[in-house]
C-alpha cells in the first residue's frame, strides 16, 4: 500500500535478523513539519540521510507516542539536527528522557542485548519540550493512550492516528489477510489496555488512516483494528490463564500452539506467511508478550 504523498514510512531496520519493516519513523510533510517515533540511538544516522532526501530542512516538532528506546532513543540527537524543532512526549516520561539513565538501565534488564543493539539514550534538554496546547495550535491532537505503557500517546493529525502500539503489532502478509500481535511488555495493565482500545473506537469522526510503529498504513478506518485488538488481546489473557492453570510447563510453546490453531490474526496459517527471520523475531517478542499478560494475572490475583 502506497503512503499518500504527504506522509513517509522510513524503516530503521536493525543488526539483527528479522529487524526490518519492523522498527520506523513516520514523517508528516507540510505544515506542520513533523516526526512521530524517531526510534534508537542506534539509526539515527539514516534517519537523518533520509530526511535529507526527502528535502526536509526544517521540523517543527518530534513526537513519540512512547518513551521506549525503540520509539524515542534518538531524539536527542534528532534535535541536535534540526535545532528549530521542539519535542513532545507524555508527561510520565519527561524526566525519564531529560534523565535517561534509569530509563537505560531498565531497557538493559528487560531487553538485555536487544538494547545494546538500540543504543544508549543521550538526554533531551528540558528546554526543547513542548505542550499539549502548542500542539494543537498546529493541528496534532494528543490522546492518553496508557496500557503498552503508562507513558503512551496517540496523535492524531486530519484524518490520520499515529497510534504507537496501542493496538499491538502488525505486519504486512502476502496474502493482505491482517497479521496482528498483543504488544504486552512487563508491567501491562489489561484494564488500561482494554480503555485506551475503547477511547481509540469512540473517536468522532472515525480517523480512516492508522499508522503503526510496527508496521506500516492502513487506510480501512480504525474501528475494526479496535475490534481486532480487543478480540486477541482478550483472547490471549484468556488462554494463559487456562494453559496455567492446566501446567505452569512449557508455558511458551504450549501457548504458542494453542494460538496457531485458534487466532485467526496470529494463527489459522497467518503466522506462517512471516518470512523466516521475521518468525524469528515474532518468537523472540511472544516471551514479552507472555511475560506482560502474566503481569496483569499476578496484580489481578493480589
């Protein structure tokens, strides 16, 4: 599916296999200029050239729907490039990006060699923040968007949503059947999930364009992809609960093959159109998945 002219898709693929058409930036051309996920330290080198070919020579904002290393862990040096440009993230994340140490630190423990790979976050200075209020003034709307995280936005600019990963993941297939996953890390909290999911549907007029960090434009409305991402969010909480309750062994693999045989936006032979080394990733990714849904089963027990 072609971008509109207005709007680029710029991969940021990684050292790694499976690492491609996965992690991007979204540029918007016009007026306002603007970024939405700069991604990691570690691309931001190509995202720069590709700016630059594209003719950008001035942005007025950089957005990040989230302050996660792949979202958010080149701004510093983004703004370094194009020093008219200020920088908007939630305001849970603030310090986090002013101060990035802690952020580091709990990137390394939760994504280990996977942040290496993202790069080390340099810190964004206070004074390159922007607001809500001097967003809207040009046109970007800011939606709370909590449940991949707390510090989660949407944007929303004409009729186009920049929806981070508030609806999961997703993949082109060949086949054009939708390929979709939970993006659930540790600390998931279902309820949010579940209300962000349900604020996203309720917007009026129906945005038809929905850009996602992972991966790509679709143009068929958002509702349905609400719809699809409630379906399996629910329908992955439930089956981890039952497959523990059954046997805590082989938690992974057990899940993993209920799905196939019962998703029909992750299984029922979507999984199985993913070229090799992006089954390769999406594996990787299902241990977080599975890690977050038992987090929000751990604090719902308690």
């Amino acid at each position: 599916m072609a971008n509109p002219p207005d709007l680029f898709l710029i991969d940021l693929p990684q050292d790694q296999p499976g690492f491609r058409n996965f992690l991007s930036a979204w540029l918007v051309v016009g007026d306002p200029c603007f970024v939405v996920d700069p991604g990691p330290a570690s691309t931001v080198p190509l995202l720069i050239d590709s700016l630059r070919r594209l003719g950008v020579a001035r942005l007025d904002v950089v957005l990040a729907t989230h302050i996660h290393l792949d979202h958010s862990g080149g701004a510093a040096e983004l703004l370094e490039a194009f020093p008219e440009a200020r920088f908007h993230c939630h305001a849970l994340g603030r310090e986090h990006v002013i101060s990035p140490a802690k952020l580091w630190q709990g990137s390394l423990k939760v994504l280990g060699d996977v942040a290496r790979m993202y790069g080390e976050p340099r810190p964004v200075p206070a004074e390159r923040f922007t607001d809500d209020e001097a967003l809207l003034a040009i046109g970007i709307g800011v939606i709370d968007a909590p449940g991949h995280a707390a510090h989660h936005h949407c944007y929303l600019h004409d009729d186009c949503l920049f929806v981070g990963e508030a609806l999961g993941t997703r993949q082109s297939l060949p086949s054009g059947r939708p390929y979709l996953r939970p993006a659930t890390p540790p600390r998931f909290f279902l309820d949010q999930a579940l209300s962000t999911i349900e604020r996203l549907a309720a917007l009026d007029p129906e945005p038809r364009r929905v850009a996602f960090a992972h991966h790509g434009l679709v143009e068929d409305g958002v509702r349905q992809w609400c719809a699809r991402a409630r379906e399996q969010l629910l329908r992955w909480v439930s089956s981890v609960q039952t497959l523990q309750t059954e046997s805590k062994e082989n938690l992974e693999e057990r899940l993993f093959e209920h799905l196939m045989a019962t998703d029909p936006f992750y299984g029922l032979g979507a999984f199985d159109e993913l070229e090799d080394e992006l089954k390769f990733r999406e594996l990787h990714f299902l241990r977080n998945t599975l890690s977050g849904i038992l987090s929000t089963l751990e604090a719902s027990a308690t």
